[in-house]
C-alpha cells in the first residue's frame, strides 16, 4: 500500500495515517464524512450489496474510517440491508481513540422517518453506548416509545428528518466528526444540505454492468458542490481516494 497523492510512499500503518488526517469540525456541527466504494462503472452494489466490491484495502481503509469517527451514521435501510451490529473496535483502535481523546468505540447513529427498526436487532441489544435515532415528527409514536427503550431517539422536522437539526443537536451532544456509511438516499440528502465535507471513495477495478445503484440518489442540489482531492492510496489496483470540499 503506497500513497501517490500526495507522495508519501509506502504506509505501515493505515489507520494512523488516515486518523492523522485534519478534519476540522465546525461550530455549529461535526465535520461529516462520507465512506463509499465503487467500481469502475460507477456501481456501489453487487446483488444489493456493497460487500461485493470490497477486498482487503477497502475493508482496511473502512475500519481506519469508523475510527476516527464519534459517530457512525447510516440509513436504516443500510442498516437493515448490511445486518449492522454495533461498532465494536479491536483493542488497538480503542487504545488509539483513548488517546486520541475520543470514546473507546463511536455511537451508531441510524437515521429513519417511518421508524420500521427491529428492537431486539444486535446494534441496539449488544451496543455499548445506546444508538442515537433521528427521526422526524410524523414517525409512529408507538415507534418512539419502544426505541426509547433501546436508544436516544431525537425529533427533528416535521415530515422528513431535518439534517441540519440534528447535526446541531449532535455536535451539542459533544460530536466532532461523523463517518457516513450511506446509503444512497441518506448520501443524497446529505449533499441537498450541503454538510458533506469528506468523501472518501474506493475506487474497485471492476467493471459490474446492469442497473446498480450510484452512491447518491435523490433531488439535485442547487449546483455541484466542488471537491478537491487530497489524498490518493493505491493497494493492487484498487485506489482509496479522500476528496474534502472546497468551500
């Protein structure tokens, strides 16, 4: 694994390097970065899945990005689709968030209008710290009270959850940076707000063809919103690419 942009050479330590990395969060919210792979044709899937495109550089860089995150964010479609547990770092990770200042593990973070999420699931059963749920005002009442039970459920918006809320809400709750996991809808209402600051894709060179998803979906923004490249690391082909907006 060797990093071309800029040209830094051979890494030993991926994690670090990434952690090392300055994300500088906001005043009124965390800096939000979002993790996605593609192929070379733009798919994010294989038979519904992002599994199918990810080797071991892309699984490496993954576990580097949960783990500069205090929290992991995610639709609950993806987190259905995945069969998400809870973050559950290995001991070097938590020894390096510890002395980073961070808790040991991030804080999953689910995001749902209609609230159709399993209780007894493993993310909210086995997680060490309950999972924030954001959700919006037209979500089954019922729905809420039994997640309260199993999480920290946080209103914002009325039909729809309010992003730009519930980043504000989180960053009081003391959270700097956030790692995106998607899915699509969630990566597109997220450039919609503009509070994307990071995207970090895996570029898998793999040609997948057929109708697969692209890594956002959804309205367009007002305009594009400009990236620039900061980092480019190549693994057998596979290139792990970090884009930060240029505002």
């Amino acid at each position: 694994m060797r990093c071309l942009l800029p040209d830094s050479g051979p890494i030993d330590d991926l994690a670090a390097f990434v952690a090392a990395e300055a994300r500088p969060a906001p005043a009124d919210r965390p800096w939000v970065l979002v993790d996605m792979i593609a192929s070379l044709d733009g798919a994010v899937t294989v038979d519904g899945r992002s599994g199918g495109l990810a080797g071991p550089a892309d699984k490496a860089m993954f576990s580097a990005l949960r783990a500069v995150g205090d929290v992991i964010l995610a639709g609950a479609g993806t987190v259905r689709a995945e069969g998400y547990g809870p973050p559950n770092p290995s001991p070097e990770t938590r020894a390096a968030r510890r002395a980073r200042g961070q808790a040991e593990a991030p804080r999953l973070a689910v995001v749902s209008r209609s609230l159709d999420l399993d209780v007894r699931a493993r993310m909210f059963v086995e997680a060490e710290e309950p999972p924030f749920v954001l959700t919006c005002q037209h979500a089954p009442t019922d729905a809420i009270e039994a997640l309260d039970e199993v999480a920290e459920v946080i209103v914002v918006g009325t039909s729809t959850v309010d992003l730009d809320a519930a980043m504000a809400v989180l960053r009081r709750r003391g959270v700097q940076t956030i790692t995106c996991e998607g899915g699509p809808h969630l990566n597109g209402d997220l450039l919609v707000a503009d509070l994307i600051d990071e995207w970090a894709l895996t570029i898998a060179p793999l040609l997948v063809g057929g109708d697969a998803r692209r890594s956002t979906t959804g309205p367009l923004p007002p305009d594009p919103r400009p990236m620039r490249l900061a980092r480019v690391v190549e693994d057998d082909g596979v290139l792990l690419t970090r884009w930060v907006r240029d505002r």
